[in-house]
C-alpha cells in the first residue's frame, strides 16, 4: 500500500475517534466550572458529578461519530487533497477549513452561539486528530 493512501486510512479512521477524549475533557471542565469549588467536591468526594460529566459527553461523543465519520470522508480527505495540491497543506489551513462544515451542521441543527463553538470544538477536535495522525502514519 502506498504510503499516502495508508496516511489518508489512519487519518480518516482515527481523526473522528478524538471527539471522545475532546468532549470527555470539555465535560469534566465543565462539570468543574459550574461546581462551587473543586475543594468541595474533593473534600465531599462526590464525584458521581463528574461520572455523569463523563458519562453524558462520551454519549455526545458517540452520538457525534455518526456525523464526523461521514464528514471526514466525504469532505475532509478531499479538502485535504485539495489544499495539498494547492500547497496550502498546513495545519492552521486544515483547522479552518474544518470549521465550514461544523458552521453548516451548526446552522441546520443549533443556531445559538453556544452551538456553533461546540460543533467547532468537535470538528477542530477531529481535524487535528485527522492532522497528527496522517504525520504519524
């Protein structure tokens, strides 16, 4: 197998499968954010917060795949492919090329704000596994 072709397989397979540890992360910060203090939570060591925190958003994440595999294949490998050919094939191109498609899901699904930085978490999320995986390949 050629090496480009097997660079382009590990991106597409492993890029989306960031959004777990992306949105798992973001729920715990967030979980921590909205807490009265994290001493408290410690000290009262509750932490089933946090293992909703957890459970809720590797669900989100799951939920996600069913849209960033199908992102990844269908726009950004031939997006890559095309800003390869171009020479614009770098990783700041690459993450804001990744946010046309979260800007378009955003506005069919989510028009709020808060919506639009999720679903652009998620997709610079997944672009730069997509990125770090190709260069690891």
């Amino acid at each position: 197998m050629r090496s480009v072709i097997k660079k382009n397989i590990a991106a597409g397979i492993i890029g989306p499968l960031m959004l777990f540890p992306s949105l798992v992360l973001a729920g715990i910060f967030i979980t921590v954010y909205e807490s009265e203090s994290l001493s408290e939570l410690y000290e009262s060591g509750d932490f089933s917060v946090l293992i909703d925190a957890v459970a809720i958003f590797g669900s989100f994440a799951l939920y996600g795949l069913i849209f960033a595999y199908p992102l990844t294949i269908f726009f950004g490998l031939p997006a890559a492919a095309l800003l390869k050919k171009i020479g614009m094939f770098n990783l700041p191109a690459m993450l804001l090329v990744s946010l046309i498609p979260a800007s378009v899901i955003f506005g069919i699904f989510e028009p709020t704000l808060e919506g639009w930085f999720f679903y652009g978490y998620a997709s610079l999320a997944v672009a730069l596994g997509c990125w770090y995986s190709y260069e690891w390949a």
